[in-house]
C-alpha cells in the first residue's frame, strides 16, 4: 500500500519543518523525509491545519498519480474541499491504469473562520 503520512509540523518562528514517512512505492518519489519552507514574517500562530497546506498541495498529484493515500493529523475543510475538487479532474485525466480511486484521510476536518488558533 502506498502511503504518504505526515509525522510532525514543527514551527520556529518563520520557518516550517513538516516531517513525513513514506511507505510503499511511492518513497522512489522522495529524496528526504522533510519538507522546509521559510517565510518573511512569523508564523508561529497559525494553524497546524493551515501550516500544512503547501506540503499537502505539493504532494496530493504525486499522491493521486501513485494511488497513494495521505494521512495527516488535522485539514481545513475549505482546503480538503478545494482538494477534492482539484482531485477529481486530475484523475480523469490520466489512463485508466492509474485511475483507480485513493483518498485523503484525516483524523479531523477543521472549520477555519479568521485569524487565530482552532483547537
């Protein structure tokens, strides 16, 4: 089974640190088990569900390509509905070898309404 699952978000002030695991083979796909992104300003009060969002946008096609679920702690619902949808085209687009169904798990959706920290 092909699985992309997130272990840790780690936050230090402007930079992001999201420590995933690979199994199956979709780890060919993957050079390191970090994924770094630095920002202009802090980030220290935003969201996990949020935080991991350009991770999840990067990964989702390869993820789909390779019928590879994703397993992540929590997801913004408006953004696992934007993935839901982005999804749907981009199976259809592909042969039909690939176009067996996969999915995106969550433990928990999160409404995100403003700024500041859902729990």
């Amino acid at each position: 089974m092909n699985r992309i699952t997130i272990l840790q978000v780690e936050v230090d002030k402007n930079r992001l640190t999201i420590s995933f695991d690979c199994k199956g083979q979709i780890r060919k796909f993957f050079s390191n088990d970090k994924f770094i992104v630095e920002y202009d300003t802090s980030i220290e009060e935003v969201p996990e569900e949020i935080l991991i969002i350009p991770f999840l946008i990067t990964i989702a096609p390869i993820a789909w390509a390779n019928q590879a679920d994703i397993f992540v702690g929590r997801i913004d619902a408006i953004f696992l509905s934007s993935l839901i949808t982005l999804e749907r085209p981009f199976k259809s687009s592909i042969t039909d070898e690939l176009q067996r169904k996969n999915s995106s798990k969550q433990h928990r959706i999160v409404s995100n309404r403003g700024s500041g920290r859902n729990e």
